[in-house]
C-alpha cells in the first residue's frame, strides 16, 4: 500500500488511488504541488524542517554542521520553556562550554548545554529578546535561525516534542516536481503533495502581539482574506498576487527578504502587491515585511504563472464593519475580545470599529464599535463584469474595497434622480465603460465618466429614462455600474449627510 505525504502527514491509500482521493475537500480550482520520490535527490537548501507536536518550524541554519544531526534533534522532548525561549533535549555535542553571558534575538536558535555538560546539551529557540548564558561556545552558540513558525515557537509547551526533522529541499527538476489542478493523477509511493501555503502575519506571536505592522499586516490579511493566492507572475527569487495593486501601503518594516518572507511592495505602479520569496534578497526600501510562510514552500518554489493556490493566515482577520450587530458580538466571544458598542438595541449594523485593525484589536483585546439602523443602510448590486474598471473605482472611493460597508456623500436630490459626490483622486481615471444604450434602466447606478466636468459624480435614476443616465448626463458621459436594491430608503435621505451602502454578493 503507497504511505503517500500530504501537507506533511504520513497517508496510506490503496494501489491506484489518485490525487482525487487525497485531496477530498480541497477547491478543485487550485493547484497543488505534486513532489514525486525521485527529486529526493534534489539539493538541500540552508534550511531544515522541524515537524512538532504543536505545529511547524522552519530554521535556517548557520553553516554546514552547526546544527545537531538529525538523529539527536529527532524525538527530541521540551525540556523548560519560559517567556524568552523553549529548550529541546537532552542530547551530547561537541560544545565547549564557557560561562558567559550573550545577548539573543527573538528566532534565534542556539545549542548550549545544561550545567556546562556538553552530555546535556539542548536546542534552544529563543522567544524574546534578551541576555542569558546557555553554557555555548564562546561565539554564543547561535546555530541558525527561525525563519517559518516563530508563532509555533511561542506555543510549544511542556508536553510537545520534535516527530520529524527534514531538508528542505530546492526542486529544480519540475518535469518531477510540479503544480496541478489535474486530480486524476496516479499517486506513487513516497509522493509528496502540498495543497495550501500558511503564512503567518508579522508581529503575531499568538501570546504575544506587537503592533508596528499594524497598517501592513491589515492589508495582507484583506489580500488574502478570501482564501487564495492568485499567481499573477513569477521569477526566480519571487511569487506575486496582485489583485490589490495600486493601494496605498505604508512603510513600516523594511528588512531582509529572507526565504519565505512576504511583503508589500509600498510604492511604484505595483504597490499593493503581496511578494512570497522563493530565496534569499537583500532589503529594499519600497518593500514592507508583512508574514512568514509556516507552511508550503514547496508549493510556492513550484507555482506558476496563472496558478490559484489555496492559503490561510494566522490570524484571520478581525474586520466587524457591515455586520449586524448580532453577528458582531458573537464573533468577538469567538476570539476572546471584549466588545461594546454605542447601541445594544437589535436591528443595528456596525459602520465604525475601534482600534481599526486587526493586531490592534488582538493587542488590546478589546473592541468598540459604532452602529447605524439597518433602516439606514442601502443595500446595492454591483456590475464587475459590464463595468470592470468603473467597479473597481466605485468600490475604492466609496471604502467598499476593503470592507463590507461603504459612504457616500449625499449632494442633493430632484425628481426621481439621487446625486452623491465622493471624493475622486486626481490620479483615478474613468474611461467611458458600459455607456447605457436605448434608454437608462429604472434604479439605475452610475458614475461619470471623464467625458463631462462632474466626473467621479455617482447618480441613481428610479424611472427609465431615454435620455440622461442617473446623473443626469448624457449617455456618453454615464458608466453604468449596478443597480440599487432598497430604492424605498432613498426618499428618507436628507441631503448633505453620509449614506451608508452594503454591496449584495451573488
């Protein structure tokens, strides 16, 4: 019977099973990374693999032999942890040990040894910043560092233990190694088969969060918040999703881009864009760390241009703004947040939360939230598919890119026809898309296009009308872009206030 690996665990399938039989519940539209025997060989990257009982830890080590073999760090138990690190062991070395004291930095991992005996060494991974004599070497006994799992580090307890230990391999042979959505695939024994990448969010220790990458990490979460990694293009160093380009990002870590790291490209024509590096480059200044993949490298080495990859962050997003306030209140018990909000009354819709973000929220553990009658709240339809560019611009100016609820400036209103004027950026351009054609449908929403001097002039029109659009322009100055769903609130609206609106998803 083949024992095939997927996503790291050991399975036992009958002869003849195929990709379909193991990849029972996974989205068909993804690919996965195929890892057939014989790229065994392949050369071993810096890096090593530790599978523990509490989850994945990727280390990259310092030079060839600093580390332990594998066969001593394999099985290895928790031996003390405490808030600054965790040690594994015990275990005999070569150290000579020297009593000094050194100063180490969260993610390093350092071999030491208890009671300056080198027959009771450990592996020490170091949690926090801080100064402390492990019984090392005289050059600190820095051995490598962790570059996937930091968050697995901060979890790791007293009763957890090292099952596997792994090479992480560079596949350069992808005539054996490859990404597929094809599950019709025969299965080999010893295949391995990678089906989704885990990143976990900088800053996100799970004990522990700090907030520096506050702004960055919201929008990686929001990148990534539907569950998928679109390949928009490759290189040899990188993998890029850029379904976000052109939003603004700030600057707030820019270090080395070691293997596995993610950012966000934070100025240029592509900022916005998600990176996954494949290997090692220096820092860049237009580049923010957001994450570290903690599972799935292969899977980013391997993928190809045009490839739809399944990925999950840790943490999820906490984002409660257009939910009812019910679903709001049960999602933060979910969590553990603490949550007020401005009225308890049923029938409310979330439009405010504070803090803003997500490591805020986590870091402070609490959350307090403004709300609006779902009375108050238009629900519209939109168009992508008639009107892709001009949907894109409605959703941004009007925040429904990155939440469930947006605003509207309400300008004034005449006849059946209901104008509003959000801002515009003077960088955003409006071509003329989906212009109406006969007549202009009744609860018509539109857009003006660059063609007349309201542009950016959003409009909504309840009766048809042959000759202007919904904001009361020619045809050829109009974009149409969907259509409102609660026309019966409209006339309740009082000019000069903000309008709230929820898109309906089909």
């Amino acid at each position: 019977m083949p024992t095939i690996h997927l996503d790291g665990i050991p399975r036992d399938l009958p002869p003849g099973a195929t990709l379909a039989d193991l990849c029972e519940g996974c989205d068909p539209a993804c690919a996965v990374a195929v890892i057939r025997p014989s790229t065994a060989e392949a050369a071993a990257t810096a890096n090593v693999r530790l599978a523990t009982t509490a989850g994945e830890v990727t280390i990259e080590t310092l030079g060839s032999g600093r580390l332990p073999a594998v066969d001593l760090i394999q099985g290895l138990a928790v031996q003390w942890s405490d808030r600054t690190s965790v040690a594994l062991g015990p275990f005999p070395s070569d150290v000579v040990p020297t009593r000094q004291v050194h100063q180490y930095q969260r993610g390093d991992v350092v071999l030491g040894c208890g009671g300056y005996d080198p027959a009771r060494s450990y592996l020490v991974l170091v949690r926090a910043r801080h100064s402390a004599d492990y019984g090392t070497g005289a050059d600190g006994g820095i051995v490598g560092t962790v570059v996937a799992g930091r968050a697995v580090v901060d979890r790791i307890g007293p009763d957890d233990q090292v099952e596997t230990v792994q090479p992480v391999l560079s596949w350069a042979d992808t005539s054996r190694s490859f990404t597929t959505t094809d599950r019709s695939i025969a299965l080999e024994d010893g295949m391995e088969v990678v089906t989704r990448i885990g990143v976990t969010a900088e800053g996100f220790g799970g004990a522990t969060v700090e907030t520096g990458t506050a702004a960055s990490v919201e929008h990686l979460l929001l990148s990534l918040e539907a569950g998928t990694f679109e390949v928009a293009r490759t290189a040899s160093t990188h993998i890029t999703e850029e379904r976000l380009a052109g939003t603004p990002v700030p600057s707030e870590k820019a270090h080395g881009r070691r293997e596995g790291v993610v950012t966000v490209r934070t100025s240029g024509a592509r900022a916005g864009c998600l990176y996954i590096y494949r290997e090692d480059v220096p820092s860049s200044p237009q580049h923010t760390i957001v994450g570290r993949v903690n599972h799935g490298l292969e899977l980013v080495k391997l993928a190809r241009e045009g490839d739809r990859l399944a990925v999950s962050c840790i943490p999820a997003r906490f984002d409660l703004l257009g939910l009812p306030l019910e679903t709001a209140v049960q999602i933060a018990a979910e969590r553990g947040v603490a949550f007020e909000a401005d009225r308890t009354e049923p029938g409310r819709v979330v439009v405010g939360q504070t803090p803003g973000t997500t490591l805020e929220v986590l870091e402070k553990g609490a959350v307090n939230v403004t709300t609006v009658p779902l009375s108050d709240v238009i629900d519209i339809r939109l168009d992508p598919v008639a009107a892709p560019a001009s949907v894109a611009v409605f959703r941004r100016i009007t925040g429904l890119k990155y939440h469930a609820i947006g605003t509207m400036p309400f300008f004034f209103s005449f006849e059946d026809v209901f104008l509003f004027k959000p801002k515009l950026p003077n960088d955003v351009r409006l071509t003329p898309e989906n212009t109406p054609t006969g007549e202009t449908p009744a609860n018509a929403l539109a857009i003006t296009n660059d063609a007349r001097k309201g542009r950016g002039m959003v409009g909504i029109r309840l009766a048809p009308n042959s000759e202007f659009g919904p904001t009361s322009e020619p045809f050829e100055g109009t974009n149409l872009i969907g259509t409102v769903i609660d026309v019966g609130k409209l006339k309740r609206m009082k000019e000069g206030t903000i309008v709230h609106i929820r898109e309906a998803r089909p």
